[in-house]
C-alpha cells in the first residue's frame, strides 16, 4: 500500500470540492472525492508512477491551473478528464469522469512525446494498490 506524504496542503472541505465540481462541471467517482477530504493532494513514497497528487485550491500547482492550461488554453487534454496528479516527467495524470463504463479509468497523457493517452489503471484504487480508500 503506498501512502502519502508530505501531505502540508491545505485541507479542503465538502462544500470547497462541491463548488469546484459545479464550476467545472465535473463528476468523479466517490473514491476521488474522499481522496481529496483526507489528502487535497501530496507526493507518494516509493511509487514509480506517481510523483504528486495536485490540490484543487490550494498549493503552488493545482487542478484548477492544470484544468485551465491544459483544456481551456491549450486544449490537449478533452473535457471530462480531470488532472489529478503528475508523474517524474510532468505529464498529466487525470481520472475520466465522463459518464460511461470507462469513467474512474486513470488516464496519462504525453506532452514530450508522440504517445497517445494510456490507461495506467482502471481505478484510483488500483493506482493506489489498495482495495479501498479507507486503507489510506
């Protein structure tokens, strides 16, 4: 089981992620949602894939810079796909919250290369190598 560290962000509260799902017009599994109440982002230890979790509000970058960079200005990342984290090369990590069988799939994107998008997981879960979040 990985767990986070270097967790000093901000906490956030129901009604901060309530509103920002409302301004971006979002909807991500509920597994996602506890993630942010308990962590509101941080780094992992000994993990390859994964080298921050992004805040939504506070901490230098955040979900709400990525979200504007990357699918309002530059338009590389398609709407539903929320950033939630970075791996050691910068590249977007992001969960689909479009609704469908593939919504909660970890989805990676490449900005240095000419790879298409991968699915490096199918759950936040299993990104995390735990059954359920309640083992973080």
């Amino acid at each position: 089981m990985e767990q986070i560290i270097d967790n000093n962000i901000k906490k956030v509260n129901s009604k901060e992620i309530n509103s920002f799902l409302e301004e971006f017009h979002l909807n991500p599994p509920i597994s996602f949602i506890h993630f942010l109440l308990k962590y509101n982002g941080g780094l992992l230890e000994n993990n390859d894939k994964i080298k921050r979790f992004l805040s939504i509000k506070y901490g230098g970058l955040n979900i709400e810079d990525m979200i504007n960079m990357h699918q309002i200005i530059e338009q590389n990342i398609p709407k539903g796909y929320l950033p939630i984290a970075l791996d050691w090369s910068d590249n977007p990590i992001t969960i689909n919250t479009n609704e469908g069988h593939q919504k909660g799939e970890i989805v990676k994107f490449y900005f240095d290369t000419d790879e298409e998008p991968e699915v490096i997981a199918h759950s936040l879960e299993e990104l995390l190598g735990v059954t359920s979040m309640d083992e973080l």
